[in-house]
C-alpha cells in the first residue's frame, strides 16, 4: 500500500493538492477536517462536538478524532493506500496510526511537509475565508490560535515521522503545479 500523510500548517495547500494527488495516484483522501465539516453539516452528534473545538482553533480530542479516523480507514477494503490530511496532528494520534497500521500489516510510506512562512499563511487563510464561507478562516484570533496550536502541538509530529526517516519537506510557495510535481517527485521516491 501507499499511504501518506499530507503534512503542514492551516493554510499551506494540504486539502488542494490532495484533490490532485488522489486522481493520479488513486488514494483515498482522509481529511478529518472535511470529516469533521460533514458530520457539522448533518448535525450529528460528533458534530456538534467537533464543532465547539473548531470554533475556538483548538484540536478535538485526540480520543475522538482517533476512533472516527480509524472508523473511516476500516470502510475501505483493499484500497490502493491512504492520503491523511491534517491527521496526525498530534504526537499521540501519530502513534495511534503507526500502530493501528500495523496491526493491519502496512505503514506510513512517506511525510509530505508543506512548508510556508506564517504571513503567507495568514494572508491565505483570511482570503479562503472569504470564499468558502469557513467561520474558523474567518476569524484573524481564531486563525493566530490555530498556527500557535500548530506550533505546540502538531509541529513534534514532523520530529516523529523525521527519526523514522519518512519525513521530505517540501516548499510550498509556488503555483500549484510547481508544488504538485515536486510532492510526486517525493512520492515517486518510494513507490
Ligand atoms: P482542517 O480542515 O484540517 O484545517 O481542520 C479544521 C479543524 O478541525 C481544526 O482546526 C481542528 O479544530 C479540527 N481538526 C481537524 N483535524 C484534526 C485532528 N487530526 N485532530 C484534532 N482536531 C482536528
């Protein structure tokens, strides 16, 4: 299998180039952010849970996001690998996935860090607000909040995958192609 995991900070393209790496690749595209929305948009339970972390920036429980996220893997039988987007966000849920992978016999292929300055980010992030209509993008404290979380809790996850030498950063400044090609090039590495 080829599974791997989109890395990097709110803002840096982690859900626009999945969109294109699953159609050349063939992956099933795991975001548990999108998830998360869906689950919003039905009003389950889940959702209304998710959504009072979301709000605020913060990260839902790793407890919760780790069941749903294993849920989701287990609907698929035989796929041809996984792309994580925005899983694991934390060293924990890093942990949990290398051992629930296992246990299934397979393992992270490879760490793919999109790397963009903090600027950029913001100026991305309040620009997509404008036009997915997502509250959290909206929201200059909600989207400060989100890049601290981002620095305290998710950036250890790049150190985790790096000493299992998975981990290829890449920049994310350029058109989306440039970035695509580059991101398929790391892929094509270990395929
Ligand atoms: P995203 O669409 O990836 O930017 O995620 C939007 C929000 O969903 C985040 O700010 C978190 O509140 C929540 N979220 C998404 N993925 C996770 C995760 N792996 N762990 C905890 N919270 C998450």
């Amino acid at each position: 299998m080829l599974n791997i995991i989109i890395f990097g900070p709110p803002g840096a393209g982690k859900g626009t180039q999945s969109d294109k790496l699953i159609e050349k690749y063939k992956l099933v595209h795991l975001s548990t952010g999108d998830i998360f929305r869906a689950n919003i948009k039905g009003a389950t339970e889940l959702g209304m849970l998710a959504k009072s972390y979301m709000d605020k920036g913060q990260l839902v429980p790793d407890e919760v996001t780790i069941k749903m996220l294993e849920a989701e893997v287990n609907k698929h039988s035989n796929p041809v690998g996984f792309i994580f987007d925005g899983f694991p966000r934390t060293k924990s849920q890093a942990i949990a996935l290398d051992n629930f992978l296992k246990q299934k016999a397979t393992s992270i292929s490879v760490v793919l860090g999109l790397e963009v300055e903090e600027e950029e980010l913001k100026k991305r992030l309040l620009l997509r607000g404008k036009d997915s209509g997502r509250a959290d993008d909206q929201n200059p404290d909600v989207i400060q909040r989100r890049i601290e979380v981002y620095k305290n809790e998710t950036f250890p996850v790049k150190e985790h995958y790096a000493a299992q030498q998975k981990y290829s950063g890449i920049n994310g400044i350029g058109t989306i192609e440039q970035i695509f090609n580059a991101l398929c090039i790391a892929i094509d590495a270990v395929k």
